[in-house]
C-alpha cells in the first residue's frame, strides 16, 4: 500500500471510529517562533558519519524535471534545454490537498530553472533505469540526450519513458532546511506506467 493508500485507510478508520472530522479546507497552524542555531549549541557529529548512518535507509529514486523556459526568458544555463536532476529526498506529503516534497541543495545549478519554472514532474524510476539516473546526477551536461520523453499533461515537464509513475506539479511552497531546501509541489496531474516492474533503489551508496 502506497502513501495516499495508507493515508485513505487511515481516514476511512478514523471515521467509522466516530472520530470527529473537518468538512472544510483544514487550516495552517501558526508558524513557530524560529531563530538561528549558534556555532555552539551544534551537536560534534562528523559528516562523513552523518551521511553514512543516513544510508542505512533504502529510499526510492526519482527525477524531477521541468519543462525549458520560453524563448527570451532568462535562462543562461542551458537555452532552449529542459531542466532535471535525480533526487531521493522525495515524499509524498498530503492526501487533502494532494502535496508532495522534495529537498535539493541550495548549491543546485538546476533548481534554480525549476523555480523560474514553477512547474516540475516527479519521474519515479524502475530498477531497470540506474544509468539513466546517473545521467541526471552529473552536473554540467546535456542530461536529456539521447533520452526519450513526452510532455506532462498540465505543466509540460519531461515525463521520462519507462519511470514507474509520474506526478506533475505546481510549485506550492519553498522552505529552508539548513543546507537544501524544502520544496512542495501540488499535485496537478499523476499516473502509473503499465509496466509493473521493480523500483529502483539506494541504499549506502549504491543501487539495488
């Protein structure tokens, strides 16, 4: 059971639990006081350690794409070109509304495409489609070479031939998250392909 299906049950118990429930859109809580975090009050963790404890947790692989800006848009990156780069930091976020997230390193020379885009589609890849996906890893190439592709229903974003599934969406909200950032797209457009196979996954530095 997916996600969305997991959250459907959930709903479906709460109700015939008599739980009390929300008939109309359910409303943000108050942002929380933030501040900075000081030099000293960081805990002495090695990063080398962090991102290796980190890899223990198998996640899946996706590529978030975004359709190439218009023409005499500025976009000095790659003219003409769309945008794409290969994430696991990807999950989905809310069923009502229909959200999912994904985070990117504030370093990315891609992101920053996708935001002027405001669009993007999630292309969730099948296990069969490692080499693609570290096409989309290398930074400064033509990713989309050679690679086969139509547009996504509502945004035109790459839908890549033979992901699992794929999620179009509306950039929703951007939030920091020490050195990447948070981004959440609303969920326009989605489906399956009719290929059931494996996903691809990553787990301590490799594919399985």
């Amino acid at each position: 059971m997916g996600h969305a299906g997991m959250a459907a049950a959930a709903v479906r118990y709460l109700r015939s639990a008599g739980a009390p429930t929300v008939a109309g859109p359910v409303e943000a809580l108050p942002r929380p006081e933030l501040r900075a975090v000081g030099d000293d009050e960081r805990a002495p963790l090695d990063q080398g350690e962090f991102r290796r404890v980190m890899g223990s947790f198998a996640t899946g692989v996706t590529v978030i794409t975004a359709p190439a800006a218009a023409p005499g848009a500025e976009d000095t990156d790659a003219p003409g070109t769309p945008a794409g780069f290969a994430c696991q930091s990807f999950s989905s976020l809310s069923l009502d509304p229909p959200l999912i997230a994904f985070m990117v390193g504030r370093t990315s020379t891609t992101w920053p495409r996708i935001a002027r885009a405001g669009v993007f589609c999630v292309n969730v890849l099948g296990a069969h489609q490692g080499e693609l996906c570290r096409g989309f890893a290398v930074s400064g190439s033509d990713k989309f070479a050679g690679v086969v592709y139509d547009a996504a229903p509502a945004s035109g974003s790459p839908r890549l031939a033979g992901a699992l599934a794929w999620i179009d969406c509306t950039i929703h909200a951007v939030h920091t998250g020490g050195d990447h950032l948070i981004v959440v797209g609303r969920v326009d457009a989605l489906g399956t392909s009719a290929d059931d196979a494996a996903p691809l996954l990553f787990h301590r530095g490799r594919f399985l």
